[in-house]
C-alpha cells in the first residue's frame, strides 16, 4: 500500500519493507498514554530521546500495521540504514501534517535568507 500523502502518510522504507506511516487522533492518544500524558507536542520536542521516537513510530504504524507492537517497532529503528535521521525524518512529516496540515513533501526547515 502506497502512503497517500494528501491525508499525511508517510512511507518509510527499512531494507525491502515499505511502512505507511500517519497520525490520526488514536494514534496520537495511543502515543501520549505509553508516555505517561506527555503531550506530543513535548514528546516531538524530545525526538533525542529514544523511548519517544519508539513510541512515536508505533504510533505512526498503528493505523496501516497494528500487528506491530514496541519490540518490532525497536527492530525497525535497529534496522534503519541511515540511523534514526531517517526515520524520525518520516515521523516528523506525518506529525507535522496531522497538527498543521503542512504538506508532507515541504521542506522540514525553513531556508534562509542569503543576507
């Protein structure tokens, strides 16, 4: 199943594994309830905290893969050619469009300025 970017899924390749990743409102309950009631606002300010982009990719798989629980989630980020960047990359997209609407595809930073 390819991601449908326009309703903010993500696709997230690990080896010769295509996850689509998104954030409905379940998900992101699902998220702040593994992480004690932290927000997902802090827990996406806090993405250098391992158990947060864990908890943040299972959440984001839940919807296209619920038979994936914690411990296959922390095989896919052990599994992740390029590190976590990638990963928390294709998390961040799919939060971001969920709490924004900002397109999947827009740039994650802003460019600045040539002054």
């Amino acid at each position: 199943m390819a991601a449908n970017p326009h309703k903010g899924e993500v696709d997230l390749v690990i080896g010769e594994t295509t996850y689509t990743l998104a954030f409905p409102t379940n998900s992101i309950v699902l998220v702040e309830q593994l992480c004690g009631g932290v927000s997902i606002g802090t827990i996406s300010s806090n993405f250098n905290r391992i158990e947060y982009i864990r908890a943040a990719l299972w959440g984001a798989l839940q919807k296209h893969h619920p038979k994936i629980d914690l411990m296959k989630a922390a095989d896919i980020l052990d599994d992740a050619e390029d590190g976590l960047n990638g990963v928390v990359e294709a998390v961040v997209r799919a939060l971001r469009f969920r709490l924004s609407r900002t397109p999947v595809d827009a740039p994650l930073v802003a460019a600045k300025d040539d002054e």
